[in-house]
C-alpha cells in the first residue's frame, strides 16, 4: 500500500478502503492528538491525548473510518505496516472436475486459499457469487498449485480441461 497522507479536519472523518484484506495499519500524526477514533465492524479504537507520534492498529475489514474527535485539524499518514502471511488450513475441500461448470461456495470467513489440480488439467473461476468455469477462465495444470487471496463470500466453479476427469484439492486458509 502507498501511503495516505491526508488532513482530517475537526469533528470530520475519512473512510479508506486501501486494505481489502486487512492488516496492520501505522498511522502517524503531526501536532497534539486530542481524540482519533478508528471504526471498523468489528471493533472501535480510541486514541486519546498523545503529542506527535504515530499508532499501529489492526483493521479487519476494506473500509474502516478515522474521526478526528478533537477540536482542531490532524495531519495523519496511513501506510500498511506488514505483509501478510498466507493463513492457516481451515477447510478442505476434493471438488470433482467433469465436463461440466460446478460452482461450489467457500466458507464465508476464508480469505486465501490453496489449490492443486489432480488427475486433470482444470479450468476454474473464483469470485463472489456463483461462478461459471469454462474455456476462457483461469487454468491450473494437472499436478501444480496455486494459492489466491479470496474476497469474503466467495465462490469457485471447475471444469474438466480436456476429456479426462479429475479432482481439485483446495484449502481455504484462514
């Protein structure tokens, strides 16, 4: 992530939408902080009385808000402070690969996701909502893996390459 530098004036606030994944977030500040107010849908953190500086804080969601509850203007820098890891193993899953598109939705929670193809050369689609795989969509090579970061909701849909069938083997990491 390119770092934001931006002014939020008092009792004002600013959305971004620059994490899509999450992460950790440094946020440094010129001048006195009186009150920064970080809001995401699964916490609120509050950050009060502190001279020039900076924050690091954890986001979970694409949009979170900063507010400036103080009673003059702050000038803040927003940068990503880490690169995410890939995840852990959470759901397995052995989809069947014919000659036809078959649409399987993932966990609603699982963010990446690894995935070997077995037996065939697979045509896949990964997006939110039902997928249709076909001759134009993504490829995965009998035997290789790939790993993708997923948007929440997400679903993948598989077809057979070729006239043999097979198997994709994929982990949801979370």
């Amino acid at each position: 992530m390119t770092p934001i530098t931006t002014t939020i004036a008092a009792g004002e606030s600013l959305t971004i939408t620059t994490m899509p994944q999450g992460g950790r977030a440094t946020i440094t500040h010129t001048g006195y902080l009186q009150l920064l107010e970080i809001v995401d849908s699964t916490s609120v953190g509050r950050y009060e009385n502190r001279s020039a500086g900076s924050v690091t804080l954890d986001v979970t969601n694409a949009t979170w808000s900063a507010v400036n509850l103080g009673s003059s203007a702050l000038e803040i820098t927003i940068e990503k402070a880490f690169t995410e890891i890939l995840g852990s193993p959470g759901v397995a899953r052995q989809l069947a690969v014919g000659g036809s598109s078959a649409n399987t939705a993932l966990t609603p929670t699982a963010r990446r996701l690894s995935m070997r193809a077995v037996g065939c050369d697979v045509r896949f689609a990964i997006g939110v909502g039902a997928q249709t795989a076909s001759s134009a969509t993504h490829f995965i090579a009998d035997g290789e893996r790939l790993d993708f970061a997923v948007a929440a909701g997400s679903n993948i849909a598989v077809l057979r390459n070729a006239t043999t069938s097979g198997v994709l083997e994929v982990t949801e990491l979370v």
